[in-house]
C-alpha cells in the first residue's frame, strides 16, 4: 500500500462522494405513547427495549396490552407532544396513589414505548447524481433509557440497533454516532421512526410527592443532528484531566487528553507541549534551550481510536521547576491505518494555587493513573497545620449520586477543614458510578495511595504527608452513606472510623423488587441464582465485618428520599452482632436528606477529631485486638481483612462464606462457614493452641508477621507458609470491572454489526464509568497474544463463533491462571441475539447477573424469566453444581 502523504488537523477533511451534499434532519413533535407497565429496576434490561411491540411487524396503533396498572387491566396507544426538545411523559388516568399505599414507591417504576417520526431531506448543489453519502446522526436522549431507528416500513430480516440514553444525565456524556438502517433517497425526503424506551425509575427521577403530585412524570431532553464532520479526529474538551497547580507545581503528574475518531482507525503515537513562552531563548541565555526540557507529557503507550470511540488519553507530565503559565498547548501526533499523520492541537487550562496555610485554602483538583493508566481527577482539602511531623489520618469523603464534585461546589464546602487531616474526596469515577462498588471502591481507595504519592513527591509537601496505605476516617452522604457502610465492611482494616449520613442499607430495600415481569415466569431455584448476584451489595450482610469500628450513623428525622428506617435498621443490625459496639445513631429531628449541617456540628466534628486522635493510620498492631468476631464475604476479591484475617476461597462460590474467631487466653479458635481458603498475618500474641473447625493445626514454626494461608484440603486444614494463593474472582459478571488496565473488546475482522456493538459498549462504559476501553480485531489480537503484547486489562470478546480470537483463546486452554485478566466471551448467533447480550452487559448495579448467562428471544416479552441456563463458577472455573441452573426443556 502507498503511503499517504503527512497531513495538519486543519487540512485533513472528511471527503463526500459525489456531490458537495448537505442533509437536514427534522423531528416531528407528535410522540404516540404506549403504557404504562409495570417492572422493577433493572429489569428493562431483560425486556425488549420495545416491550411490548415487535419492531419486525407493523405496528397498529389500535391494538390494546395487558397492563396491571390500568384500570380494566389493558392499556392503548396516546398521545404526548414535545416542545424544542423536551418531551414529557405521564399517566394520569392511572391511580398511582391506589398502587402506592399498597406497594409503596416501587410501584411508580413502569415502562413505556415512545415514536416519533424523523424526516431525512437532501439539500443539494450540482447535480442530482444519486451515488450520495449517507449522513450519520449525533443523537442526546438525557434521561431516556435506550432508543434505536428504523426503517417506516417493517422488516422480517431486520434487527434494530439500540443505543444507550444519558438516563443518569451525566454531564461529560457525548451524544451517540447512530448510523441509518438504510440510505435515505438523495432526491426526495426518507421517514424514519424513532422507538424510545422510557423507564421511570424513582431513584433516577425522584417521587412526584416532591412536586406536589401522585403522578410520575418522564422528563425527556432530545436532539437529533446531522453529523457534518469536517475533521478526522476532534478535542473533546469534556474529557480532558488536568490538575490544579500549587505554587507552579502541579498536584499530580496525570493529564488527559479528550480524543474522538470521527471517521477511521487512528492511533496516538505523540505528544509534547509547544507553549511558545517556553521555547523563545531570553535576551540573557540566547542559546539556552534548557527550558525546552523543563516541562514535558510523554503518553503511557499508543493511543488506538476506533471510528466514532472517544478515548482520554493518558499523558504523564513532568517538570522541573514551577510553571506559571495559564494554559498549557499541546501538539498530539496521529497516525491513520492508512498511514495518513495526523498533529492535533490541544489547548488546556491551567489552574493556579497558592500553597495553603492555616488561614487559607480552597479544594485541589489532584490526578493520578486509575488502573494504571486512567487519568481521574479528584479533589482534596488540605488541613490547617502539621503535626509535627506526625503522619495523621485523612478523611475519605463520598459524595452522594449525581454530585459532580467539579462543578458542585456544595460537597467540599459541607465538610469542614480539619485542623491536621487531609480531607480526599474521590470522583468514583462518574458522579453516579456503579453506587461506591466495584471500579467506584476501587477508585476511592486508590486516591488515598495516589495523595501519599503526589505529597511524597515534592520536597516542599513532605510536612503533610500522610501514611503509605493510610486507613481513612469514612464518611457519605446519601449514596456516599450507603458507599460508606459498603466500603467499611468489605475494607475494615482501611477504616479507622466510619460516618454514613442518609444511607439506604441496601438497593433491594430502598427499592422493592414488586410488580416484576420476570417473577411470574421464573424458575425459584433460577431466581435465586440470579439473584445471588447482588449479595457482594447488600450491606446488612456484611455488617458483622465492622467489630470494633466506632461508626457514627446520621439520617434527618423527615428524609424524603431515603427513609429514616434504613439507618434505624442498619444500627439494628450492627447491636445484634455486636450488643456492646461502639456505634451511636444521630437523628436529626426534622431534617430532610439533604441540610447544610449534616457533617457540620459538634457531634460529628468532635467524632472524627476523637478517631483522628486515637488511630495511628499506618499502624497495625491493634488489628489483633478484637477478642472475638466474624467475618462475612460473598466474592472474596471484593473484600480485604478483618483484624489481619482475609478470605480467599469459598467452597461454593455464589454462596456466603464467614469465619468467626475467637480469641482467648490459651488459645485461637476458628469456626468456618462455607470457607476453602484464608490467610492471616500472624501475631506472636497467638498462643500456640489454634483450633479450625473444633481441629488443632500446628503452626509452631510461625514468626511475627509471617503470612500465613489455611487451605481446606482431603477434609482437613493444612497451614501454607509460602504460597501465594489466588484470591477468589468467580460470583458476578460485574468482575470484568476490576481490571488492571484498558479494557480491550476483541471483534471479528468482518462483521459491522459486531463492530457497532464494540462502538456502543466502548461509549457506554465511557459515559457511565470513565472506564478506558480499545477496540481490536481478532487477527491482531492473536498476533498480540503470540508476542506477549496483549493488554493488561481484562477482555470482552464479540462475535461468538466468527471470532478467531475466541477459538484460540479456547483451543489454548487460556483461562484467568494464566493471563493477567478476566476474560468476558459473549456467544451470540446472529444479530438479535447480539443485541441481547449488548442489554446484559453489567453497565449498571442491580443487573441480576452472574458468572454466566444464557438467555433466548423469550427474554424480549418475559424478562429473566426467559433466562435458559445460569451459573456461578468454582474457584477453577469448573462446573459448580450448587450454584448452576439449567432450564429442563
């Protein structure tokens, strides 16, 4: 192949066949309705988005569906009408009060099935030669659930494509690049429909009560372009990371770059900063070019963007003296798979700061590397004076679903500085995230590390640092609350004390699992398979785990979001372990779920200052203290240790697995439920006398600190004093997230259908998790493999038996022993079953999803009660009978 010649930004341009073409799009405002029916949360992702229309058939606007929600127990066709945009959807011909007094909120949760029409019309100059590109669409549905078009007339053969809604209204979310499912005329105007999923869910849109009615409302904000791209690659300004700078000394060495392939393969290969200031020789130093080197961004590794991916681009900067600069500009270098060079121009706005002091400071926005190779930004508030040189312990604060910490500046200001704790507020990756579980816990934890870093990389920070690994004082509000609860019983030993403010003790609670489709059809054994997934979630489980962790619980005495009861309950649970614990419930008469003071008063301020005071946060000799406890785990690779005790393996995977220790004067008694594996950090305060299972195992030859691993094996415990065991991954599909680099989606080399799902799983696991995908083909990856260069991260792979990447993988006898990652196969037929398992893919909480799934076109009209076959694996990833469900056909 001849080499393209190089080319700038400014002149590399999207060519047009034929003709100088220009579309216009048009959407009428006239919306027909179907619905209301009832499901639970989550439980749109089973369904047809089209529930419960057949988009391959003509629909007849006359036609009635059964809907328990309805008086006389059926439902038609309506009519709703949009306004620039915005549509609003409710019924209130439904007696939503009568449903609520006996279902309480969750009742409000229904579906229903918008379309609208969308004309395509040709605006040509020249001739009419009819060989004209088709446009593409840039379509923002905030706070729909998925949409797709179609063609006006139906079609047996053809599978729509459905695209994912901003439903969260993220703020940094891009719209989706939705290509037509066929051509429009180049001479005459081409109608289209537009079917939306609209899913009322009251977490996400809130109880009506609050604006004075019983009737719930969708709010829906919609705009639909022609994409008139004119640039191969744009700056997405959106997604750029920058930190804040101190004195001239940035406050973390990640930067990101916003990047989106508008059309084609393009890879990142380059960057470097082309500030003018910085390269201009002085009158002093005329041949002095040292400044050309005092600051520099290097990218982590090759950048690959797929056509339509949008990707940050992780670049580490470095500097040698302070900058003082307000912007920063930034040439990235480009290259096509054709072998067309690219140089991007970046402009990126630096924040400036002066060093705090005991009088002043404001929030900064730190960086560092999520995974390894993320830039994420979070921010903290530095305290009022040292302590001598003394390490003391940050608070690690969680802000509740949809606070965006950047832009809202509520959050830093309702805690208060502290007079020597760094106070770290982590992003969790979006402002909703997956609820402070999975890559949110993950982020959160790795702030604490990332500011040990950045404090004890620059000389003039040494004062305040804090301890490598800290433990944190934990505090949420809201969704943070039930973060708080949730990060503090699977990471007790990282916790020196814990505040959860207006926190819901589990999903399941705050929203019943009432009125589910699912539930009429469904096996009770598949039931509780599936359902086992969402046991890592529920908090009251794993309550046990807080032994000897002062917990100060707040909830407002009028919450309108979340129920008091749920602080009361978890209180409740934590005094049935523990009757003597050391947790105190404050309720505020009066308030709602959201005041000023909720972390701002004496109470709490004088809890946190007595936990700071009494903790060392890197020391660990008082985590063999407690003379008696339990330790619950569900999936062993999202928990840590209790008192120096850690849970590896479980016997049966999907199941709870728990041990409960006792500790006495002569000798250390272990009972164990469900346990294969653990380990402990042995104390010389251990007597010799330790008994597993009412059986003594001799670990005379233990010293202080040796690491040591329980196997249960041939029916007995043996002590491991060397060997490293794998900790447990096996009990959800959500574990794809827990990845130790870019997720990498591997696709056939031939399949367009295959690639646009690789293209909407990429923008999905961007818009809700700002997690960091590259898109691959099967051959390269297979060459990848060979050579040892496959990513780090963990894998999907696409495409079922047309992918060749996925019989290597197989034929090989890969599995997670022996690759860096988890591996995620998804098996599909054709492209209605592709389009199913798109639905399936974890993207948010509550998805009843574990290891494996199998689903059929039964799903589309009942849910998960037309789930075929599902399961949990063993630790080897072997056949786990227990915890596996087969549908007897």
């Amino acid at each position: 192949m001849a080499e393209a010649e190089p080319q700038h930004a400014f002149d590399l341009r999207i060519p047009h066949k034929g003709n100088e073409t220009r579309w216009t799009v048009s959407i009428s405002d006239e919306w027909d309705v179907l619905g209301p029916f009832p499901i639970h949360a989550r439980e749109q992702h089973f369904l047809s988005p089209s529930f419960p229309i057949d988009l391959s058939r003509v629909v007849d606007l006359s036609l009635r569906y059964p809907s328990s929600y309805a008086d006389g127990g059926s439902v038609g066709w309506t009519k709703a009408t949009s306004s620039n945009g915005n549509l609003a959807v409710s019924f209130p011909d439904v007696r939503w009060d009568s449903l609520r007094r006996t279902e309480g909120w969750a009742a409000l949760q229904h579906h229903s099935l918008l379309r609208t029409a969308i004309v395509i019309q040709p605006l040509l100059s020249g001739s009419t030669d009819e060989t004209l590109s088709s446009p593409r669409l840039s379509v923002s549905m905030l706070q729909g659930s998925l949409f797709t078009i179609t063609p006006s007339s139906p079609n047996l053969n053809f599978t729509p494509k459905w695209y994912a809604g901003n439903i969260y209204a993220m703020g940094a979310s891009l719209p989706q690049a939705v290509s037509l499912p066929e051509p429009p005329s180049p001479t005459e105007p081409t109608v289209y429909h537009l079917f939306l999923s609209g899913d009322y869910e009251i977490r996400l849109f809130g109880d009506p009560k609050a604006r004075g009615s019983d009737v719930p409302e969708l709010q829906i904000s919609y705009t639909v372009e022609i994409e008139h791209p004119r640039e191969a690659l744009t700056v997405q300004p959106t997604h750029h990371v920058v930190p804040d700078f101190v004195d001239g000394w940035a406050f973390g060495d990640a930067f990101g770059i916003g990047l989106r392939s508008v059309d084609g393969w393009w890879t990142v290969t380059d960057a470097k900063i082309h500030n003018e200031e910085f390269e201009l020789p002085t009158p002093t130093a005329l041949h002095d070019t040292s400044s050309l080197h005092d600051y520099q961004v290097l990218p982590l590794r090759p950048s690959r963007l797929a056509p339509t991916q949008t990707r940050i681009i992780p670049l580490r900067f470095t500097q040698k003296k302070p900058l003082c600069a307000s912007e920063l500009h930034l040439e990235l270098s480009a290259t096509s798979h054709t072998g067309v060079s690219l140089t991007i121009h970046v402009t990126l706005h630096v924040k400036q700061q002066t060093q705090w002091n005991s009088t002043r400071s404001s929030p900064i926005k730190a960086t560092y590397f999520f995974a390894g190779s993320m830039p994420t930004g979070f921010l903290v508030t530095p305290p009022k004076e040292q302590k001598n040189g003394q390490l003391r312990t940050p608070l690690l604060a969680l802000h509740g679903a949809g606070v965006d910490i950047f832009a809202q500046d509520f959050w830093p200001q309702a805690l208060p500085r502290q007079q020597y704790s760094w106070i770290i507020m982590p992003i969790g990756r979006t402002s909703w995230g997956l609820d402070w579980h999975g890559p949110s816990a993950e982020d959160a934890w790795s702030t604490v590390d990332a500011l040990f870093q950045i404090l004890q990389g620059h000389h003039r920070w040494h004062p305040w640092r804090i301890a490598n690994n800290s433990r944190v004082v934990l505090l949420g509000h809201s969704n943070g609350g039930q973060g708080t609860w949730y990060m503090a019983s699977r990471h007790p030993d990282r916790v020196v004390a814990a505040v959860p403010a207006a926190a819901y003790i589990k999903s399941q609670a705050y929203i019943p699992l009432t009125l589910s489709r699912s539930a009429h059809y469904m096996d009770p054994s598949l039931r509780s398979i599936l359902e086992s997934s969402l046991t890592p979630d529920d908090n009251d489980l794993f309550i046990s785990n807080l032994a000897g962790t002062p917990v100060l619980a707040v909830h407002g005495g009028d919450d309108e979001n979340v129920p008091v009861w749920h602080t009361r309950e978890a209180v409740s649970v934590f005094k049935t372990w523990y009757p003597d614990a050391n947790i105190t419930f404050k309720e505020d008469a009066g308030e709602s779920h959201w005041y000023p003071t909720v972390f701002d008063n004496d109470e709490v301020q004088d809890f946190i200052r007595s936990a700071v005071k009494q903790a060392n946060p890197a020391d660990a000799s008082s985590l063999h203290s407690a003379s008696q406890f339990t330790l619950t785990v569900a999936v062993p690779r999202e928990s840590g240790s209790l008192n120096g005790w850690r849970i590896l393996q479980l016997r049966t995977p999907g199941r709870l697995g728990r041990l409960t220790v006792e500790v006495s004067s002569e000798s250390v008694s272990v009972k164990t439920q469900n346990v294969a594996a653990f380990s402990i950090k042995w104390s010389t305060s251990f007597f010799d006398t330790f008994i597993i299972d009412d059986s003594e195992v001799n670990v005379d030859f233990a010293g202080e600190g040796t690491q040591l691993s329980f196997v249960y094996n041939s029916h007995r415990w043996q002590v491991l004093h060397s060997q490293n065991l794998l900790i447990q991954f096996s009990g959800r599909m959500y574990n794809i997230f827990a990845t130790a680099g870019p997720l990498t989606i591997i696709i056939p080399n031939n399949s367009s259908s295959v690639q646009s799902a690789a293209a909407r799983l990429a923008h999905d696991l961007d818009t809700y998790h700002k997690l960091d995908a590259e898109i691959v083909y099967a051959e390269a990856a297979v060459r990848q493999l060979t050579a040892g260069s496959l990513s780090q991260g963990n894998l999907i792979l696409l495409g079922g038996a047309s992918n060749t990447f996925t019989h290597r993988l197989l034929a090989a006898k890969h599995t997670v022993f022996s690759m860096n990652g988890l591996v995620l196969i998804s098996f599909t037929s054709n492209d209605s079953a592709l389009e199913r398992a798109m639905r399936l893919f974890p993207m948010r909480t509550g998805i009843t999803l574990p290891d494996w799934i199998m689903v059929s076109d039964l799903t589309d009209s009942i849910g998960s009660g037309g789930v075929q076959a599902a399961g949990v694996w063993k630790n080897n990833w072997t056949w786990n009978e227990p915890m596996s469900f087969i549908h007897a056909f």
